[in-house]
C-alpha cells in the first residue's frame, strides 16, 4: 500500500445529470465527416468546426479532415466539403455549386426546420424578427436564408423596447435552437406584449436537446454545492446550461476537459452535479469522473429529467453512398 492510498479521501457525492452530452444533431454532423472520410478517403473539407468542441474537431483532423472557416479557403477540389451541424448562409451554399464543389450538407434538421420558417413568412410578406446572440454561427446562418436585410436580431428585452419598424403588423419571429429556455421565453413575452399581431413557431424553436439538458440541470443544480458543465466556451448550449445552474442556486464551472477544473474551487464541496453541452463527447465526462475519483471517494447518482431516443439519418449525398 502506497502512501497516497492510505491518506484518507474526502467524500463526494456526484449527481450526473441525463441527459447530457451529445445530441441527435451532433452525433449526425460527425458520422457525416467520418462517412466521408471512408466513402472518399482523406481529405475531406470541413467549413467551420464541425461542432464546437476541440477533441472532437482535433479527433477528425487527425483521421484527415480539414477545418476551415471560409470556402476561399478550400481548393479546386474533387473531396468534399461539409457544411457544420449550425448551418450555413444561402451564399455559401451558391459559392459551393458554382464552383462546382462536392458540397455535403450536415446541418441540423432542426436548425433547417428553423430556416424553412423564416423563409415561410418572408414568402408570405413578413418581418422576421430572429431571437438570438450576433455572430453565433447557426444565427449568422439563419439570417442568410433571406436577403440582406430582411432579418432583425433581437439578443434582449431592451432590444425589443428599441426596435423600430415600419410596419408593426406583418410580424413573424423564431429563434436560435440553443438559448436559455427562460431568457428566450422573457424576449418573447416582450414582443409579444408590444406586437400582440405577430406570428411564432408551430413548434418551439429551442431543441428537445437543449430544453432536455437545461431541465437535467435545473433539477440537480438546488440539490448540489456546484455544477460542473463539459464543454467548450464558444459552445452555445454549454454556456446557456452554466447560467441555468447558476440562476438554480449552483456555482458553476465551464470546462473543456480534466486539466482545465480549478481545484481550488472543490476543496469544501460534498455535492457536485456534472453535466456535459450537446457537443460535449462522454468520453470527457469519464475523463473528469476519473480525475474527481484521484482526489475525492466519489458516489455517483443519476438525475434524469427525460428520456431521449431522437436520431437523424445522414445527409443525403452520403446515404445514397454505400
Ligand atoms: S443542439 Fe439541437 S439544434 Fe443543435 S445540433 Fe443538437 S439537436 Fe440540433
């Protein structure tokens, strides 16, 4: 017996929240590039990170994907070039087909089902107000299914109370799938309040995925000292699961992987709920399980606010490959 086994461990009491971790969507985007990748060898071209996480991307890029952020960037080309789970502007599509460019689509269905919408209303001579953060790739995708322009992003109640509008009665709004359930639903109450006419989904925007993840988290964040998110910073469902547990009562840490967690913060914790962001591979929950278990005598529970069984078929330029 070493010495370092005979030092007594601390007790800590881990609630693992389900589900978390990978969605539907993003289960489908990476079995896209790797299908690719045994249909036409390496390499294949992928715009922009195939999901917003790190090990997955650095994973395919070792197995022969190409990562880049811009279409200029891919050559001349025969190797195909996928199209990430956020989706992309109606330019880039074009871009590809006139360059002639094997493009393979692995947006999220739900993502297109939120294209279609905004495409819907604009086709029946609506302002489409669009629920999301500037810049997040799947918003920028969204706004680029319709004409410069036609698209206004409201990121918060204060942009509603400064919106102005010619026509205040030809309304239509949709969101980004991966907000915070309770933020979203206080910018929809605000323009619903001042534009009591305007028109919102059928069916929620926000995805099974990220409404069943934030429930997880709702449910063990009043239950634990501090909650640990897996994910990585620019990932939106990762982030949005942090605030939840920290407007639940919970500390929160957001972090990438086991050598990112700042210990300095556990010293006093008996109770940690974990959870993992919709690009998040379970394989780093393991990882950091494993580090907790070095240092602490871990029990693990399982808090499960849903049960999923939602899968996606692969994009159709690659089922039709066998
Ligand atoms: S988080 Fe939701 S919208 Fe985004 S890829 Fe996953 S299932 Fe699709």
């Amino acid at each position: 017996m070493n010495a370092q086994s005979r030092i007594e461990k601390p007790p800590l009491k881990i609630l693992l929240c389900s589900p978390r971790g990978f969605c539907a969507g993003v289960v489908r985007a990476i079995d896209a590039v790797e299908r690719a990748l045994t249909v036409y060898g390496a390499p294949v071209y992928v715009r922009h990170e195939i999901v917003h996480n790190r090990y997955v991307v650095e994973a395919l890029k070792a197995k022969g994907a190409i990562f880049v952020e811009e279409l200029g960037e891919v050559p001349d080309t025969p190797a195909p070039v996928i199209f990430s789970a956020h989706g992309v502007p109606k330019s880039v599509s074009a871009e590809a087909a006139e360059r002639n460019l094997l493009a393979i689509d692995a947006t999220c269905p739900l993502v297109t089902k939120v294209h279609r919408e905004a495409e819907i209303h604009h086709r029946r001579g609506r302002r489409v107000l669009l629920v999301g953060h500037a810049g997040h790739p799947e918003v920028v995708g969204t706004m680029g299914q319709l004409p410069d322009g036609a698209v206004v992003l409201v990121e918060s109640v204060a942009d509603v109370g400064a919106l102005t509008l010619d026509d205040e009665q030809d309304l239509a709004y949709v969101t980004q799938t991966t907000l915070s359930l309770d933020d979203s639903q206080e910018i929809v109450e605000a323009l619903t309040q001042r534009f009591p006419t305007i028109i919102g989904p059928y069916k929620e925007d926000i995805c099974y995925a990220t409404t069943n993840r934030q429930a997880a988290v709702k449910r063990v964040a009043p239950l634990v000292d501090a909650v640990l998110v897996v994910g990585s910073p620019n990932s939106s469902n990762s982030q949005r699961l942090r605030e939840v547990a920290e407007r639940s009562g919970a500390p929160a840490q957001l972090v990438q992987s086991r050598n990112e967690i700042d210990w300095s913060l556990f010293g006093a914790v008996r109770t940690l709920g974990i959870t993992a962001g919709a690009s998040a591979p379970e394989v780093l929950v393991e990882e950091i399980m494993g580090a907790f278990a070095e240092r602490f005598d871990i029990t693990v529970e399982t808090v499960s606010a849903a049960d999923e069984n939602v899968s996606f078929p692969l994009p159709r330029e690659l089922r039709a490959v066998v």
